[in-house]
C-alpha cells in the first residue's frame, strides 16, 4: 500500500506513463470542482491574453477557451504526457491559434514580460522547489494590474494518503496563510484567500493577487 501511495505522488507531480493516464483521470474527476471555482474567481475577460501553469487533466483549459473566444489560452506543463493529451483533445482550437500548449517548468517560461493579463494554476505550487522564485517569474510575465490565482488545498486538510504521497515525492505542503506569504515575498500586492466552502469545511484555498506596476 505504501508503495502505491508513494506511485500516485509522483505521478501527481509528473504524469507519465500508464500510472499517468489513470492519476490523470482520477484528477479530472477530482480536481474538477477547485479547478471551476478557481476560474470563476478570475473574472476573465473575452480578449483576455490567459496562462496556467501545471494545467494536468485540462479542466481548467476547457473552460478558459470558453470564457476567453477573443483572446488566447497559453498552458504549460512539466508532463510531455498532459501536454501531449491536452493538445489532442484541443486540436482544433490549437489550429485557430487560440490555444498554445507546452511543455516547461512555471519558474523559467519562454514568453516575454507582461505577456499575459492572467496567471493561474492549481494544485502545482507545491511541486515548485524555490515557491517564491516561481511566483515571482509568474510575476514578470503578468502585465501590471494582472491577476494571479493559486488553488491548493491546505496541508492539514487533504486526505492522509494523497498528504502522504506529495510528501513521499518531495512536494511541500502548505498551512495557512504561507502561500500569501510566497505571494507577497514575490512582490505581488491587493493579495487575498478565498476559500471553497462546504460543509465538510473548505475543500480548497485560492490565493487571488495583483501584479504591481514594479
Ligand atoms: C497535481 S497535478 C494538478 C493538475 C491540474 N492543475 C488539476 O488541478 O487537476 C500537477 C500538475 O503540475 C505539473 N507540474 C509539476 N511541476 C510543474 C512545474 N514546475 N511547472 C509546470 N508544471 C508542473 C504536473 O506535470 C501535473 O500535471
């Protein structure tokens, strides 16, 4: 059993593989309901220019080509599996050019500064070995006034075995109010937590901030 939590972590952090394709299913069921209250938290505009990093399964892609039919919808994701089923599923909308998908890591992107009015991502900061660096390269490619939004679950409230999992496979997990604290130490300002309600208590956390104008 410990051996197959220890599995899951690591595919939780990068898809790959059979064990992959079936986390990555288990993910699109199971992330889903985060992943859609963090977009509605965006308030994305329909030319908005739309990056999220870590975007796995794709639920939160699907609905940004949605909410964004005049704008573009740039993913980029560590796992050459994600991008791979992601860019299938998407084919078309890739051809439209509303759509751009790679693979790469959040704390090093390709694209210039101040490329996108929106950053998000969910359910990644906690693969990310230097959280602050990363957020503060999320930063640089945020226009000034963008929007940054990081959904997470807390440390103390994910179930046992995917905490035991993330651990095993070196992801850092966070307690309250630490990931703002990565947020404002990577100079971003007007930062808040929302959090999904439910009666079992929050299901998730979304930290919404505002690039500054330097
Ligand atoms: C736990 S999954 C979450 C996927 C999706 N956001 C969701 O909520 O269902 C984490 C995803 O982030 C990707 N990832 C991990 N580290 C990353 C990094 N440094 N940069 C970009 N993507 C990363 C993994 O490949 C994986 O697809």
């Amino acid at each position: 059993m410990q051996r197959l939590t220890q599995v899951i972590g690591s595919n939780l952090r990068h898809p790959r593989g059979p064990m992959g394709r079936l986390t990555a299913r288990l993910m699109r069921q199971g992330n889903a309901s985060l992943n859609l209250w963090m977009v509605e938290r965006l308030a994305v505009k329909p030319r908005d220019r739309v990056l999220e990093v870590g975007f796995g399964p794709g639920v939160v892609l699907a609905e940004l080509l949605i909410r964004v039919p005049d704008g573009i919808v740039v993913g980029v994701d560590a796992s050459e599996l994600m991008v791979r089923q992601a860019r299938s599923r998407h084919a078309a909308d890739i051809t439209a050019g509303r759509l751009e998908l790679r693979q790469g890591d959040a704390g090093s992107l390709s694209d210039s500064d101040e490329s996108f009015d929106v950053v998000c991502g969910t359910h990644v900061i906690y693969f990310w070995p230097d959280p602050v660096a990363t957020v503060r390269e999320l930063g640089r490619v945020l226009r000034p006034g963008g929007t940054l939004a990081l959904a997470y679950q807390e440390r103390d409230r994910m179930p046992g075995r995917a905490a035991l999992g993330l651990s095993q496979a070196g992801a850092r997990l966070f307690g309250p109010g630490e990931v703002e604290n990565v947020v404002r130490a990577a100079g971003f300002v007007d930062i808040r937590t929302e959090f999904q309600s439910t009666p079992d208590g929050p299901a998730g956390f979304c930290v919404l901030a505002m690039a500054s104008a330097g």
